[in-house]
C-alpha cells in the first residue's frame, strides 16, 4: 500500500500485517481482535485498545458505506520508528468517508468522530479501484519507559 500519511512518516517498516476480509460483519470482531493482539505484540499495549476500535470503526464504515458483493476488505497495519498506522480498503471510492454529527437518538454516525478521538490523525486517499482509510499515532509516544526514571528527588 503507498504511504497514505500526509506529513511524511519516516523510518523502515518495522512490522506489517495484511488480512483480506470478506464483507460480513463477523469480519469486524476478528479484524479488532487481530489488530489488539498485532499491536500489543508490536511493543505497543497501551494503543492497541485504540487500535483495536478504530480498525472496527474503519472496517464497519467499509461494511455499510463502501463493499460490493465478492469484493474483499483489505486491513493493512505496519509501523515504522515513529508511527502506527492502520488502513482499510473497500472497493467504493465514490463514497468517501464523510464525518456528521449524529444526535442523541440516531444509532449510526459516530463512527468517525471515534476515529478523530483516538488517533492522532486520520484521513483518506483514493485508489485505482475503491478507496483507503487510515489513521496514524505517534508510535514513540506510546512506549513505556523500560528503565525507571532517571530523576532523582532533592531534599532541601
């Protein structure tokens, strides 16, 4: 997949995962799963609950907005030194993600606003045949310290 991240990520791919998911909504709770697990193993448990939903979100929007019968849900996920970055890719480019305000009473529509929440970026960018949604953190930002703090306490 071309880099989809419109302030230039930097590095080599450290890890990467691509699953091709057929458009039915048990492809949802596996894809959300496999991304939790995939980036917790990645060295990054504190955004993989995170990840674990925006990929859901991501994937269900393709499931209502964007498949077309036979035609599989692509989830790639990779990181770099510096991002995380998660992508889905459905066969509709004519439908481009577009965020709305959902009131209290409406059961869909806050998909998107999840997205811009908890990543720290997100967007879309067409392809030859369909379209691809991505979100991205800063991977470095979510790596616990492995050594405790050298800070030492002063007494005065």
């Amino acid at each position: 997949m071309a880099d989809l991240d419109p302030e230039g990520e930097q590095g080599a791919v450290r890890h990467t995962d691509t699953v091709d998911y057929t458009p039915v909504a048990r492809s949802v709770p596996l894809a959300r799963r496999r991304t939790a697990r995939l980036v917790a193993e990645w060295g990054y448990p504190g955004l993989a609950g995170d990840a674990a939903l925006v990929v859901s979100e991501l994937l269900t929007n393709a499931l209502l907005h964007g498949s077309l019968r036979d035609r599989l849900i692509r989830v790639h996920l990779h990181t770099t030194d510096t991002v995380l970055h998660a992508e889905v890719s459905d066969p509709r480019g004519e439908r481009p993600p577009s965020p709305r305000m959902a009131d209290g009473t409406d059961q869909f529509g806050r998909g998107l606003l999840l997205v811009s929440v908890l990543a720290g970026r997100w967007g879309w960018a067409p392809r030859t045949v369909g379209k691809t949604v991505y979100a991205q953190w800063d991977a470095c930002a979510a790596v616990a310290p492995s050594e405790p703090s050298s800070l030492v306490d002063e007494k005065v």
